[in-house]
C-alpha cells in the first residue's frame, strides 16, 4: 500500500473508530474536571509547578500503558514498523479516536527519529487561562505527555514525550515532541516459549 494510500485508510480508520465504537463523553465535562485536576494538583503541591508536571505525566503513564490495549482492539492494526508510520498511526487515529482531534505531523529529525505533534486546538485547555506565576513552568496539557510515553513503551518504543511550546504559556503553537530512544526487545517471560 502507498504511503498516501495508507495515510488516508488510517484516517478513515480513525473516523469510523470515533464515530461507531467510541462512548462519547461531553467535552465541557471532561475539559472542566480535567482542570479541576490540574487545579487541586496546584493547591496540594503549593504551587510547585514541576511536581505538578511530574505528576500529570505519571498520571498520562499510567493511562497509557492501558489505553494501548484499548486501541490495538478497536482498531486491529499492525504494529508499525518505522517511526514515520508510527507517527501517522498516533495523528490519524490514536489522537482521533480519544480527542477528536488529529494534529499535524511535522518537523521531522533528519535521522527520522524524532517528530512533533503541531496540535492546533487542545480539548484540554479549553476554558483555561494559566496564572502569571504558571506561566513558565507548568506544562497543563503534560497527561498528554505521559499518556503517549506509556502506550510507545507498550509497543516496544522508548521514546521521550515533552512539550516544546504551548498556546496557554503565549506561544503561537501547542508542539508537543517525540524522540525515538530505541526500540525495545520483546521479552518472553521466563517459563514461557
């Protein structure tokens, strides 16, 4: 199949996942108890914006490793075989079938090991203006982060996930970025062929 070819079956893939085998929730709700989280995270961390950091991407970690799972049983899709279809597969369908949204894939590493996510809206920082002294260090959307962490490392990608800019914090665009570490073995537990 053509890399345009495959692009387009992944977003109809997307499309057809979202639209007949998604339980929808109401978008207010979610993007007001998603804040409500990040809020109280502020309060019983005094502020301490790194801490809130951390802990949102250990909460999208641990959403991930899950999600995966949910993922790779709506859609039956292989596993990907290269960075670039990878990314394609996250864009087109992953971020589709969870947010309703499919963000644009750019600025590629020469290597091909390394891409952003250029999300042009953000259904989490719906309704969210961040405080002056949040500013600079509090990356509000960071469960983002760590959900796509989590589901990568199911698949056997080490990758890092951060954010590079964000619409809240005053930049023009929210970028969020993947870099593939390595690919990791599929282990076999011991006992078991």
């Amino acid at each position: 199949m053509s890399a345009p070819a495959q692009s387009k079956s992944l977003k109809a893939i997307g499309e057809d996942t979202w639209k007949n085998k998604t339980e929808k929730v109401n978008a207010e709700l979610f993007t007001l108890t998603y804040g409500a989280i990040v809020s109280q995270l502020c309060s019983d961390y005094d502020r301490d914006f790194q801490k809130v950091n951390n802990h949102l991407f250990s909460m999208g970690y641990n959403i991930g490793v899950r999600l995966i799972e949910d993922f790779l049983a709506r859609t039956a899709l292989p596993r990907c075989d290269n960075m670039v279809k990878t990314s394609e597969m996250i864009s087109k369908c992953a971020f589709k079938i969870f947010l309703n949204m499919t963000p644009q894939v750019a600025n590629w590493s020469p290597e091909k090991d390394a891409f952003s996510l250029m999300l042009d809206e953000n259904p989490l920082s719906d309704f969210v203006e961040l405080p002056m002294d949040a500013m600079r260090q509090l990356w509000y959307s960071n469960i983002l982060s760590g959900v796509l962490k989590g589901a990568l490392e199911m698949v056997q990608l080490d990758c890092d996930v951060w954010f590079v800019s964000d619409v809240l914090k005053g930049d023009p665009q929210t970028e969020l970025r993947i870099k593939l570490n390595k690919v990791l073995k599929d282990e076999v537990p011991i006992g078991e062929d």
